[in-house]
C-alpha cells in the first residue's frame, strides 16, 4: 500500500517547556486524491540521542524524541508513535527556533 503524501504539517511545543514537542497537525493527500486532516497529541516522550563522528572527524549529535501519540482524524482516535529529530548546534537543539504556538 502506497505511503500518503503530506502537503502541510505543524508541529507545535508547550509554552511552558520549548523543548519537546507536544502536538503535530497533517494534512494528508492520497494517491486517490483524498484528503485527511489529522491531529496528534503527544501523550509521553522519550528523548534519545544518536552520536556520530564524520569522517574529518567532525562530532555531529542528533535528538531523536519518540513520543507515544493520541491521533484524531475524521472522529476516530488511534494511537501510536511519532518521532521528532533535531540537530544539536551549539548545544542546543535547533528546532527550537519555530514559535511554541505553531499549530495557532
């Protein structure tokens, strides 16, 4: 089965904690045409990291957050996993960059 096509997405971080993200919201096109709107909130998170070294040696970091995702589309609900990765510049993520409230 064809993987759908996502024409826009945001995702957005609680005010309190800038961090993590806490909901993402798609809109998801088919093959056939059909479109979806579908909103996620994230109901836990773990963050990992992966490190790697470039061959001229160069430290890159990347954190990868896995969270376990309330999904609304159509009036069902389901549940599952969505991941987000960031690059780690200067010690600090650089996703972070985007407004706490981008799903507004």
């Amino acid at each position: 089965m064809p993987v759908p096509r996502c024409q826009r997405r945001k995702i957005a971080r609680s005010p309190r904690n800038r961090r993590y993200q806490t909901a993402l919201r798609s809109h998801v096109v088919t093959e056939s045409g059909a479109a979806y709107d579908v909103e996620g909130r994230v109901i836990s998170l773990i963050p990992l990291r992966n490190r790697r070294t470039t061959p001229e040696g160069k430290e890159l970091t990347t954190r990868i957050t896995e969270g376990m995702t309330e999904y609304r589309c159509d009036g069902q609900v389901g549940y599952g996993l969505s991941e987000y990765l960031d690059q780690i510049v200067d010690g600090r993520p650089s996703g972070t960059d985007f407004p706490a409230d981008a799903l507004g």
